[in-house]
C-alpha cells in the first residue's frame, strides 16, 4: 500500500516536473521571439528611415540644401533624377528663400551632368525669385562643374579644385597579350561598325577617328553649357576648355567660380534666412544593401572597360 503511493507520487513528480519543464521553454521560447520581432522591427525602421531627423521640416523662412556628392551616374544617388527631384521639391516649398546645392564630385557621366544642368536652368525661369547657389567642396570638376553652371553665384574653398573642363574614353587592349598566349578571337557581326573599339582587336585608326569626332562633340556641348552659364565672367584664357584643373583662388580669377565661401555664409550672409532644410534624397538601408559591393565593382568595371565617354 505504502509502495504503491510511493510510485504514485514519483510519477505525479515526474509529470509535474515535465509540465514545468514545457512551460520554462514555453517562456523562453517567447522571449527569443519577441527579442527577434524587435530586432526585425528595428531593421525595418531603418530601412524605412523612419528615425527622427531624415526627414526634418522646417517651418518657415528657410533656406534648401541638396548635395552633390560622389561620382555622377547613372541609377547612383547623384543620377539627374535623383537630384532633380530633390530640387524641384525645393523650388516648390513656398517657405524656401534660396536654394544651395553642395558640391563634392570628381565627374562623371555627361548625360546625367547635362540633365541637372538643364533642370536647374527651367527651375531658375520657372521661379525667378528663388535664387540657387552652388558651394563646392574638394572635388569640383568635368560634370560637376557642367550640372553647376548655370547657378547664380558659385562659391568655392581657396583650395577646392575646379575646372577639367574636357572629355575622356579609356579602355584597354589586348590583343597583343592574346597572340603571346596564343588566344584566338572569334567575333561575328551584322554591320561593318558593330565592333567599334573592340578591346580584343587590333586598334583601327578609323576608329580612333571616330572617337575624337564623338568626344569633340560632347567637349563643344560642355563649353556651350559654360559659356552660357558664366557668359562675360569667363577669361580670355586659351586654356580654360584644356582640361586643366585650378585651385579655387586660381577660378575667381578665371571667372569659373565667383567667391570664397562656405554654405554657412550663403545661409547667413546672402540669403539672410537662420535655418536650413536638407532637401537631399537619400537612398535607404535596403537599397544601398541591395545595390550590392559586387554590383558595385562589376559596373565600375564594365564601364572602364567598355563604357561611354566621361566627364574628367
């Protein structure tokens, strides 16, 4: 009788201890979860960038920022749409008294560069109260010169370099390497001029012909583009369309640039507001992860290798 209890209460304790032991994994189990489903909504809400400040309105007189900054192409945070939509979200607040565009660039594609500068030209005559400035920052030339332009006043640093007004295509060649291996090349095509500058082939001068004529072109477009933005300011100066590149002291003189200054002094200074709004679009968390470091690298070098003339 005794015995028999005795085994009634170990597997009541058995039991019972098996219960407690579901429900501690069952607590567990919802902690990990929750701590899981905040790490998700934490991930989410940066990829939205919903956290306080990205997109700040200011009330209000005010003036509006939109940088400029890296390289300019194609399906890049310093695409022609990309920033054209932040500018005309700028040019169409009521509250904005003057717009400055933040320049740090190198160059990059002269039809994206074109593109803003067209923009910025049909804003100014759609609102000629607003006027834009352009403050550069270290780098400041080929197209990021081109897009800037056509700005009301363009302010530079004493050491800021401006200018490389000119155009370039490079690319490699390799058949010499292909013969030393002994690789053979095997291209078909439909139309004599298909495999123009082929990297693979020998280098036909008629060719290279074609290439200066294409890239005089482009070279004529950016110097029109300058001249009319900078008209009777530009100096009488062989050298301007060269390809050169000056230090910011040196463009004042050359009429390239018109003062020194930084975007706190056109804030200040020249449009006379206190406050400034960041008109930027920037891309989020997910679509800089999307993009990719291998996407990256694999353009970068497709278009080194094959790709259309660059502003430099």
């Amino acid at each position: 009788m005794q015995d028999d209890r005795w085994e009634r209460d170990a597997l009541r304790e058995v039991a019972l201890e098996g219960i407690r032991e579901r429900r501690r994994t069952r607590r567990w189990g919802i902690v990990f979860k929750s701590l899981f489903l905040a790490y998700l909504v934490f991930v989410l809400v940066l990829a939205m960038d919903w956290f306080p400040g990205t997109s700040e309105t200011v009330e209000g007189p005010h003036a509006a920022l939109v940088e400029v900054d890296g390289a300019i192409m194609p399906g890049g945070q310093n695409d022609a749409e990309t920033v054209n939509r932040a500018l005309r979200r700028a040019f169409e607040n009521s509250g904005v008294r003057g717009v400055i565009v933040e320049v740090n660039s190198p160059g990059g594609s002269p039809v994206q560069a074109s593109r803003i500068n067209e923009e910025i030209r049909r804003l100014k005559q759609q609102y000629p109260e607003t006027p834009l400035y352009v403050v550069a920052g270290d780098m400041f030339t080929s197209g990021a010169y081109y897009l800037a332009v056509s700005a009301d006043r363009i302010y530079v640093d004493r050491a800021t370099l401006v200018g490389s007004i000119g155009v370039l295509m490079n690319g490699f060649g390799f058949h010499e390497a292909m013969e030393r291996l002994g690789i053979e090349r095997r291209l078909y095509t439909a139309g004599e001029n298909k495999a123009f500058m082929d990297p693979f082939s020998e280098e036909d001068p008629e060719d290279v012909e074609r290439i200066k004529a294409l890239l005089d072109d482009i070279h004529g477009q950016f110097i029109n583009a300058v001249q009319q933005g900078r008209g009777d300011k530009l100096a009488d100066n062989d050298e301007l369309f060269s390809g050169r590149v000056w230090t910011g002291a040196r463009s004042i003189e050359l009429g390239l640039a018109d003062e020194i200054g930084t975007t706190q002094h056109v804030v200040r200074d020249v449009i006379g507001v206190q406050e400034t709004r960041d008109y930027t679009i920037r891309p989020s968390l997910l679509e800089r992860f999307g993009r990719g470091i291998g996407t990256a690298v694999g353009e970068t070098f497709a278009r080194e290798l094959f790709g259309p003339g660059q502003l430099r």
